[in-house]
C-alpha cells in the first residue's frame, strides 16, 4: 500500500497543469528519459573532472569519489549546474570560482549549466550571511538578471574552444540550447581525449521560467510533505542563523527547498545530474539530491563543492577599500580589476593560478620555481596571473585595455594616449573637471596647482627643474608651457602627473 500510494503521488506531482516537471510544451519537447540516458552515455574523455578539480584545488566535497564513472571505468557524460542569484547588477569575484568550475566540466567534455535565480534571489540565500538580505524590487530583480545572464554568456563563452566546437558556446540563451541540453548525445569527437580538446557545450537558464506558475499550495503538498523539519534544520547554515541573534524567517527558511526543487526540475526533465556550489552550498546541495531520491525514487543526482575563495590569513578574496571587485566592466573597469590581480601577494599568488586560470600545472610549477630564482623579477608570477583572470572575465579586448591603461600610468612611457585609455584610470586616481575656455591656453603650472596636482605654483614649478612633471606622460621642461588644443586627448581629457605615482585625470567639459 505505501509503494502504491508513493507511486500516485509522484503521479501527481508531475501532472502538467499546475507544478512545471514537465516540460511546458510550447517551449520544448524534450524525452521523459532524459536523467537516464545522460547516466547511461559514455564520452571518450581520458581525464575525470574530479579528479582535474581536485590536481587544482577546486574541490571540497562531493556525493560520489567516482562522480561520472561508470563500473567499467569509462567517464560518463554529466550535466552540471551552479546557480547565481541576481542580488546586484553584476556577479563578483566569489562567483568566478564557480564560471572556472563550469568551466572545466565544459573542457572535460561535459555540458555546464548556469542558472540564474530569477526565481531564488526573491527570497535570498541565508548560506554565510548573519542577517536576512535586503528585499529587491521586482523589476531590479529582472535588470539584474539580465545583466547577469548577459556576463555569464560572455565569460562561460571566452572559456577555450577549439574551432571545431566554437559553435557550442555562441547559442548561450535559455530558448536556443534547452534541446542541446536534454538530448542524450553532444556530437562530440570520439578522437579527442586530451583536456581541453574535448569541448562541451553550455546553457543558461532562468528558475523563474518553473516558479512563475507554481502555487504555494502545490509547493506545500507535493515538496514540502517530503522535507523533514529535523533534517532542514541540522544544516549548518540554519543552525549558525537560528543561533543568533538575527535569527532566521520561515522565508529564509524554505529556501533550501527552492533550491532542492531547482535540481529535482532539471534533472527529471533535462538531464542535469550534478549540482556545484560553494562549500556553503553543500546543505542546499543535498537538499536537493534528497529530494530527488524520495520523489522520484531515483538514484544518480549528485553534488559536489568548492573551497569558497579565501587568502592565506583565511580573510576573503575579493575585497577592496572601494568595495567587491565585480565582474562586469560597467562596475569595475579591466585596468583596476587588472590591477587587483597584479597586487596579490607572492603567498597567495601560486595557487590562485591553479584555482582561477586554465594554465597547465607544469607550467604553474615552473613559475613557482622561478620565484625562487636568483634574478627573478618582482610580480612576474602575479602579471601572468592577471593578464590569464582579465582575458577569462573581459575577454582579449578587456586585456588590451588593461595593459594599456596600465601602461599609461608610467610616466614617459610611449603609449599613444585616447580618452577612453584615460578614462579607463580615471576610477582610480583623483579626477576634475574643467570647462574648455578655463583649459586651452591656461598656464601648465597654474593648472597643476588648481587641479590639486601639487599644493602650490611653486611646488609645481621646483617638480619641473626636477623633470618630474608629465602632460599626457610627456616631460615638460618649461615652466611657461601652455596648454594648446593638440595637449587635450580627444578634445576631451589631460593627464598630468607628478612623478610616478601623484596623477590627476583633467575632464573637459
């Protein structure tokens, strides 16, 4: 009798008209049997990505030591997901860990899902927080969504790809690629079994596009009946909060449940075995595998997590005076992301290259050595380092633009200058703004004075016997220069400095 009414139930829970287990069927038709055939098919890949996360240090915990192996030692096709709420504009460096993850599932050979919680990031993951999240408006909600699935497009796309499998990353969208994700097969190369030959594909998807229709009635009986409170409750995450003196809301509360239901979803109808996380996620993670185990009566979901992205002291990786270093360059621009790189200390330097870069361990481990060298030059190691992070997360143009503000800020360098070269420093030195009349034929030496540059004419002018004063990282040997209109980059910006590090950005206006 309990088998029998276990099996009305499941019936019910994957009725089409209400609660979304199935698919909606005027966006996809994908095979009911999509979790079993993603289990039982078999890629050529040589390399296990466990075992790949693990030589890096990408590994925390796992569901399973032989994560996508089969009895016979073949390495079995997964689909994995991490999911990032959209609780700003742009992700930020604690999320790059889990795009580098994605990431080596997609250059092992498997399909690497992102999704976005468009659904989740109305109620906020107390995972590591000691207070509730500020609630967002809906339409901050979908801005920031988009935003985000926009970033990870890029980023997930830059990861690298053979010309053969380019095509696998351009169609990024949720409506291009849900049936490239559920079918049992990816095209791949049975000739291919070097890490990073075997690309796989990727998607991102939106958890709002299940959650919109579900009623809270339907999530009570049929998910919520098969959550034990005592279980819900012995997860770290709840225990740190309901410990405290903030405490912890039943909102806050069912959101390992959300969370869970997000995994049972895709797995049943897209074939999506394997959820990764931050190793705070680990209890939302298992919420999930339990909830697939108990509705479904299914085994082969599977979790797996990460170290969270700390510095040798233990502090957080990510921080700076100004705030979170984030991802996009609406917030933060490739030449200060670019430089946050650079300053990472010699301690730390080595293994962030393993956790946050595609360079091979040989090649990491012959840098380390050099660091040890005789002659070796400062910040060597922490150059590649952050020219290997800015091409990931911004792309070869960011790069450029990186090295080249970089670059701009050394006095009598022969950079070429523009504006936006300018611009690209502007956040990180003191700027002003200036009207064109009060620029153009304005003494170079009162200008320096007025803008801050130096405290007074005087200054300025000792600094220019001294050769110490720059215009647009030009020496100026005369005290009588004047600004003439071939002076203002671009019609629009000067750049003065005083020695190698005192700079002052002029707008135009």
């Amino acid at each position: 009798m309990a088998s029998a009414a276990m099996a009305a139930s499941t019936r019910t829970l994957l009725r089409p008209h209400r609660l979304l287990l199935l698919p909606d069927p005027r966006r996809r038709r994908l095979s009911a049997t999509a979790a079993a055939s993603a289990n039982a098919v078999a890629t050529t890949v040589r390399r296990s990505v466990v075992d790949v996360l693990r030589e890096r240090g990408l590994l925390e915990a796992t569901t399973s030591e032989t994560l996508g192996s089969s009895a016979t030692g073949e390495h079995q096709l997964l689909k994995a997901y991490c999911g990032f709420d959209p609780t700003a504009e742009s992700l930020h460096l604690g999320n790059l860990i889990g795009l580098v993850a994605l990431s080596w599932f997609r250059r092992c050979g498997h399909t690497a899902v992102a999704l976005v919680g468009g659904a989740t990031g109305r109620v906020g993951d107390p995972s590591g927080k000691s207070a509730e999240r500020p609630d967002l408006d809906l339409a901050a909600v979908i801005a920031n969504s988009d935003a985000i699935k926009a970033l990870v497009a890029q980023i997930l796309g830059r990861a690298p790809v053979s010309s053969h499998h380019a095509q696998s990353g351009k169609s990024a969208i949720l409506d291009q690629n849900e049936h490239a994700l559920a079918s049992s097969g990816q095209g791949l190369p049975d000739n291919l079994d070097n890490v990073g030959e075997n690309i796989g594909s990727f998607v991102i998807l939106d958890n709002y596009d299940w959650w919109k229709d579900i009623t809270l009635l339907d999530f009570l009986r049929e998910v919520g009946k098969y959550a034990r409170v005592g279980t819900m409750i012995a997860k770290e995450s709840v225990k740190k909060r309901l410990n405290s003196e903030e405490g912890m809301s039943y909102t806050e509360f069912t959101y390992q449940l959300l969370q869970g239901y997000d995994f049972l979803y895709m797995f049943k109808n897209m074939g999506v075995n394997v959820q990764i996380g931050g190793s705070d996620q680990w209890g939302n993670i298992t919420a999930g595998t339990d909830l697939i185990r108990k509705i479904l009566q299914v085994e082969g979901a599977h979790g797996l997590t990460f170290p969270l992205l700390l510095k040798s002291d233990g502090t957080k990786f990510g921080k700076s005076e100004d705030g979170a270093i984030w991802l996009s360059s609406k917030m933060l621009s490739p030449y200060k992301f670019y430089q946050y790189f650079y300053s990472v200390p010699d301690v730390d330097v080595v293994r962030f290259m393993k956790i946050l870069t595609f360079v091979s361990l040989d090649e990491i481990q012959e840098l380390e050595e050099s660091m040890k060298k005789p002659g070796y030059v400062p910040n060597t190691v922490q150059r590649r380092l952050a020219e290997e992070v800015t091409r990931f997360v911004h792309g070869e143009e960011g790069l450029q633009e990186a090295l080249k503000a970089t670059e701009a800020l050394r006095p009598g360098a022969q950079t070429e200058l523009d504006s936006q070269t300018i611009e690209g420093i502007a956040d990180g030195v003191p700027s002003c703004s200036l009207s064109y009349d009060q620029v153009l034929k304005s003494p170079l030496v009162d200008l320096a004075a007025s803008t801050g540059l130096l405290a007074s004419k005087s200054a300025v002018k000792r600094l220019i016997k001294q050769g110490g004063l720059y215009l647009n990282n030009t020496k100026i040997d005369s005290e009588d220069k004047l600004i003439e209109e071939s002076d203002i980059v671009d019609g629009k910006v000067l750049l003065l400095s005083a020695g190698k590090k005192n700079k002052m950005v002029v707008r135009i206006s």
